[in-house]
C-alpha cells in the first residue's frame, strides 16, 4: 500500500504495483534520482509520501511527475475497461488539483 498526500483535502491510497506502474510512466528527466528513490521499493509493503513536508519545489516536481505518470498509463488501458479507467482517472483528478 502507497499513500501520497498531496494536501490536507487531496490524498491517494494505492496498491505498490499501481504507484510502480505510474512512476515507470514518468517521463525520462522530470524527476530528480533521488526524488522517489526512498518510495518505490517500500511501497510492495506500505511507505507514505507527504509532499507538503518535502521543500515546495521538490513536492512541485513530485506531484507533476506523479500526474503524468497517471496520465500516461492511462492512455495504454483498454477504455473498455471502465472500472480501471474510472480508477486511474480519479488519481488524475485527484494529482492534477495540486498545488
């Protein structure tokens, strides 16, 4: 289990693989090595990611990388799968109304 804060009102609760699966669609050069480096692997157990209590421009790198990422693996879904079309889309939402 992930957990990502984004603020006090925006939060995301996912499993490992989903958080793994975003982050591998990040594009190349958006996020720092270190940016995610603490959060990938203990995210297969539980691991929480505050962005508000990182430095601003770090947490601003973070939730933007993070929104693409959903962004892309959203485009390689079926769209006839609509329960996980629905899910990732409600990540985007979510990522997105940061900041």
């Amino acid at each position: 289990m992930m957990i990502v804060i984004f603020d006090a009102d925006r939060e995301w609760y996912i499993q490992g693989r989903v958080y793994a699966d975003i982050v591998r669609a990040v594009p190349a050069g958006m996020l720092q090595d270190d940016d995610l480096e603490t959060y990938l692997w203990p995210a297969r157990a539980m691991s929480l990611l505050r962005l508000p209590r990182l430095e601003p421009d770090r947490a601003e790198r973070i939730a933007a990388a993070l929104t693409e990422g959903v962004a892309r693996h959203l485009r390689t879904i079926d769209p006839g799968d609509t329960e996980l079309v629905g899910f990732y889309e409600g990540l985007l939402e979510v990522a997105a109304r940061h900041g």
